[in-house]
C-alpha cells in the first residue's frame, strides 16, 4: 500500500476523517502519507515538499497535513455523469489538492513547476498498482489528469491556456473539414494524405517523447495528445469510405481548416517552448 494511513485503517476503511465544512468543502482531519511508486524528475522532485519525520526512508514520503482543506475532485456538477468528484480517486485528489495548494503561494515563475510536479504525483497516484481499491481506471485517470494540467496552465500561464486553446480549436476544425471534404471520395489519394500525416505526428510525437525525457519536465501529455492525434488520422484514414455531413447544413469554409492548422502547429509549438 502506497498510503501510510492512519490508525483503525482496515481493508474495508483508510482511516482518513473529513470534517465537512460547506455542502462543497471539507477539512481533513487525520493526516496521512504517500509515497509515489516511481520516482519524479529530480527537477520537479526538488520543487515537493519535505517532510521532517517520515515513516521511514525508503521512499519519498508525501505528508498531508490533519488541517488541509479541499473540495475533493473539482468536477462540475454538469459532468458528474462522466467522472464524480469521490470515489476510488479521493485520496490521489486530496494528494494532490495539498501540494497544488502550495503552487498557489509560489512566485509567480516557480508556481507553474510547483504545480506541474503536483499534477505529476497526482497521476501516479491514480495509477498507483499498490493502491487496491483506490486504484482508478484509466479513463478516470485520464480525466481527472487532463483536468488539473489543463487548470494548472489557465492558473499559472494564462500565454500557455490561450495556446493550448488555440492549438485544440484549430485540430478540431481542420479534422472536421478533413472528415466532410475528404471522406467518402472515390479517389484514394485522401486516405494516403491521412495516413501519412498521421505517420508524420506519431514520429513527431516520438521526438518530442525524446525531448522531453531529456529535459526532465512532465509534460507528458504533449506527447499523449500527438499519440491521440496520429491515431484519429489513422482512424479517418480507414474511414474514407463514410463521409460526415456538413453540421447543422453548414460545411467547415476551407480557410477555417487552414487557419485550424496554423493554430494548431503555433499552440502546440508554443507549449513545447514554454
């Protein structure tokens, strides 16, 4: 068990108290530990906190204090129906709501790391294979995970939120026109162009895995989002056969799909400079 939990812990329970506070916020009332099951880039490491008496020295113990107050998950009542705010991720949420609250009284060019190495535990956490039943799935996990990077760059680089917006946006659109023009035509050249272009940004993804890997950063979803871009291209590239009507009678104008790109090449380059 990767939790050093308080005692009275049993399969059944972990111990952990909460106070509620409002209908939305609680205070943990019984610290705990963790110990994240793969170590951090040292970089992001060194930004993490450092307990004075850990349960022992064989790990990189994480304290969660008896007076942290958080909300759980920060899910919005809207999409409860995909991923609950509890559940088999609440300890990984109230980890990793402890550490991102320091992010918050970080100056302003450390918060942005602090945060990064929060969201870092954070997802290790989920997927932490000596959780048991605090284990969540991995479409939880990646929810939950996208959810915090994405609120950590709309807190602490606003540049960065408005280029990943930008970079999502425009990737939408153009796949759209993709899928309405390209889809469905007797020639095969739209399925070589689809499947090239999606060889082009899994290797792409493949260099940027590389770059990142050496400069330590966590990042990675950088690299998941190309993954999920080259298969989608991959995908339609299969898909030629069955076009999508244009939405609501109205098609995506060309130079919408080609401005899609140019946001989406400029946002995603954008985001690896940062």
């Amino acid at each position: 068990m990767p939790y050093a939990l308080p005692s009275g812990s049993d399969p059944n329970t972990t111990g952990v108290q909460l106070r509620v506070d409002t209908p939305r916020w609680f205070t943990v009332t019984t610290p705990f530990w963790y110990a994240p099951f793969r170590p951090l880039p040292p970089k992001l490491d060194a930004l993490l906190p450092i307990p004075a008496d850990p349960p022992d020295a064989d790990h990189r113990w994480l304290e969660i204090p008896g007076d942290h107050r958080t909300d759980l998950g920060s899910v919005p009542g809207v999409l409860w129906g995909l991923v609950a705010s509890y559940g088999r991720h609440t300890l990984a949420v109230i980890v990793h709501d402890f550490i991102a609250s320091l992010a918050l009284g970080a100056p302003a060019a450390e918060g942005f790391d602090r945060a990064s190495a929060a969201d870092e535990v954070f997802y290790a956490a989920l997927r932490d294979p000596d959780a048991g039943r605090f284990r969540a799935s991995p479409f939880r996990s990646l929810v939950l995970w996208t959810g915090v990077s994405v609120g950590r760059y709309y807190t602490h680089h606003r540049a960065g939120f408005a280029a990943l917006a930008a970079a999502t946006i425009g990737a939408w659109t153009a796949g759209w026109w993709l899928a309405e023009n390209l889809g469905g035509r007797p020639l095969p050249v739209a399925g070589w162009v689809l499947l090239t272009m999606g060889l082009i940004v899994l290797a792409v993804a493949g260099v940027v895995a590389a770059r990142l890997e050496r400069l330590r950063t966590s990042d990675v979803w950088v690299v998941r989002a190309l993954a999920a871009g080259a298969a989608a291209l991959l995908l339609a590239a299969a898909w030629t056969t069955m076009p999508i009507p244009p939405l609501f009678g109205v098609g995506v104008p060309a130079f919408l799909a080609i401005l899609g790109v140019l946001a989406f090449l400029a946002g995603s380059g954008f985001l690896l400079a940062v």
